[in-house]
C-alpha cells in the first residue's frame, strides 16, 4: 500500500514504545497521542474512569468529519503496557523487532496504537475521506479491561461495531470465540492450637487447602477449560496449628455453562472437605471477562474478513484463551472483533514483532477506516513517504 512508509512507520513504533505507560500510568502515552494529533483537526476527548485512581482517562479521538450521532464504526486499541518500558532498546534485525532482552517490546499493545496513529496521520496528510468512525485508545486493559469496562458510551449513542487490533496472533486472524474467565477467591477457616503441646485441639487449614486443591486438579480441564491456582497465603508460626489460609485462581471456559459447571464442583469440593475436617470456607468470585462468540452470518464477522480480504490475507477465525477489551464490548452487547496485529510472545522479555506483521496491521487499518473506493492501491511496489 502506497500510503505506508515502512521506514517511518517502524520509526513510530520504536517512538512509542519507549514511552513508559503501565496500566493506570498512562499519562505519558496519551498525552504523546494528544500532541500528535493536535494539528490534524482530530477532536480528543479524555474520559477519566470513575472510581478508578489512574494518571490518565480514555482517549476518543474523532475527526472532524464523523457524525458521532449516526452509526459509527469504533477501531481501538489500548495505551498501557503490561511491563515497563522505561529502558527499552529496540533492536531491528533480519526483518524483525525486538528488545535487547533486558525488557518486554510493548508490541502489545504499541503496534495497535501505532497503526491507527499511523492511519489518522496519513489520512489527513493525503486528503483521504474516512468512514464514519472514532479511534478509541483505552487504558487499564492489561489488568481487567478496566478502561473498556467503564467507558461512558453517552459519547456514542449508535456505535455499530468495534474493531480491536490487540491479539498477539499474525494478521489475517481474527477471534471469532473468546473464552470467558471467573476468578475466585477462597478463605478456609481452621482452629488455632498449640502445634506441639495440643495439636489435636487444631484445625489446620493448610492441611485442608491442600486436599482442595488436591481434588480440584489443575491444568487443562476435559471440556477444554482450564483451571489455575495463582496465589495461596496462610499460616503464622511453626508452633501454631494454622488456622486461616487464602487461596485464589482462575476458571476459563468456552461458554458461562462451563465455567459454572466447575465453580459449582469448586464449591462442593471445598465445602465438603472443610466440613471433614471441622472448618469452614469462604468463597467470593468476581467475572474478568465472559466469552463472546461471533456468528460468521454476522454483518460484523463478514466485514471483518472483508477487510482482511483486501489486506491480501486469507482470513482465519480462531478460538481464543485470552481477553481482551473486544469481550468488554461484546458483553455490553455492542459486537467487537480483534484482529491479529502479530504481538508475538507477550508480557516476556522475548517479544517481538515482524516488520511486515506491523505493516500488514496497519493496512488492516486502513482498510477498516478508509472506503475501498478512495485507496489507490499501489501497483508498482513503491513506497510513498507519508
């Protein structure tokens, strides 16, 4: 595509990605997006999330000739990192990015943000008519899709879809089904004793928590859903019997039934050992995200491949593991599809990107944002600066 400069458009990733912006510390990033937009006549409205202690909000960036009042067609992605990057050192090698080793890349999620930049940018700067869309840049995605989950949509009263560019997957895939994910949180109450001289006045609850979880499994589960253990806190003293140990951890499954079906087996499971043993057990849980599945008669999944099509890629609808703010949207009943931007071995110090999936990602863009009829296509191979 004529209309990206592979050079400056590597060049704005690096840029980006060197800008520190965890998650509710994202003041750096969006003012960086503020700055560049600022001369672009694009509108950037910052949207703090409520009850929420976070150093930046939102971002909805309209341009001038979108009507938020009619259907509108949201392309998001999101500014924080799930690491730092304060001392990030790209290193471009052999067609690929990547960090020196010592830190995460941010590819996830800065080759989402930089795509649609790069397309805002581009835009304005050929004279390119867009469709009716906002550029949506969220915060706090890496710990819960917080910024998606507590987005006041009053803004846009008639979204029709949203397009997220953040699966780790290489262009041309798409999540078309996304498991959900329940966490809970677990407190088995025991009954304190002198461990030497009257143990058998005791109730551990380490004893307890460790045929729970014995019984529970980990892992992949039968029906493909997982379960994990992620942290387990308790006891005081050697000599003392333990008397109160927190666990918590994870159920994701293809549907709600399915998470259900196993939380409810947690819940016997935990209830009938602790009685066994003469103590009791709390158990809270809280919905990170619930699954979404997009039906391929769908206007949204159609549009989708459609827009992959013109990429020159071959679409690829996959079952995916892992949220993001696409199940946000989706379980506000506003259809959401992410797209592979390519994001490759995130949240480690070995990830990394291709050139060509960051380039392929922002003609993704493109082609979401811009009318087919107004992209000249190059036929000649030659890049165009931008």
């Amino acid at each position: 595509m004529k209309y990206i400069n592979t050079d400056a458009l590597v060049d704005d990733f690096c840029t980006l990605a060197r800008i520190e912006g965890t998650s509710l510390k994202e003041k750096k990033v969006a003012e960086y997006i503020k700055q560049q937009l600022e001369p672009l006549n694009i509108r950037v409205l910052e949207q703090p999330i409520s009850g929420v202690k976070s150093n930046a909000g939102n971002l909805f960036c309209i341009p001038e000739e979108s009507d938020t009042g009619k259907p509108v067609t949201v392309l998001a992605a999101h500014m924080d990192t799930v690491r730092s990057t304060r001392n990030l050192n790209p290193v471009i090698k052999d067609g690929v990015i990547t960090s020196d080793g010592t830190s995460i890349l941010g590819a996830d999620n800065r080759a989402g943000v930089t795509a649609l930049l790069y397309m805002l940018k581009a835009a304005r700067e050929k004279d390119l008519r867009l469709h009716n869309i906002v550029v949506l840049f969220t915060v706090a995605e890496e710990i819960g899709m917080v910024g998606a989950r507590n987005l006041d949509l009053s803004v846009l009263p008639s979204i029709e879809r949203v397009f997220v560019f953040d699966c780790s997957r290489r262009p041309g895939i798409f999540i078309q089904h996304c498991y959900g994910c329940l966490k809970f949180y677990v407190t088995v109450h025991g009954r304190p004793a002198h461990a030497g001289v009257a143990p058998e006045k005791g109730v551990n609850a380490i004893a307890i928590t460790a045929e729970i979880i014995n019984k529970l499994g980990q892992g992949r589960l039968d029906d493909d859903a997982t379960l994990n253990i992620g942290t387990i806190h308790g006891g005081e003293a050697t000599n003392v019997v333990s008397y109160n140990v927190e666990f918590d951890g994870e159920i994701r499954g293809p549907s709600m039934e399915v998470i259900e079906y196993h939380f409810d087996r947690l819940q016997k499971i935990a209830k009938e050992t602790a009685a066994r043993y003469g103590g009791e057990v709390e158990i809270n849980t809280s919905l990170a995200f619930a699954p979404f599945f997009i039906d391929p008669s769908s206007d949204h999944y159609k549009k989708a491949e459609n827009i992959i099509r013109k990429a020159d890629l071959n679409p690829d609808p996959i079952r995916y593991t892992g949220g993001s703010d696409a199940n946000a949207f989706n379980a506000q009943g506003i259809p959401a599809v992410n797209f592979g931007i390519g994001a490759q071995q995130p949240h480690s110090n070995e990830e990394f990107i291709y050139i060509e999936d960051l380039v392929k990602t922002t003609e993704l863009v493109f082609y979401a944002a811009i009318p087919e009829s107004v992209i000249d296509k190059d036929t000649t191979g030659e890049e165009t600066k931008v």
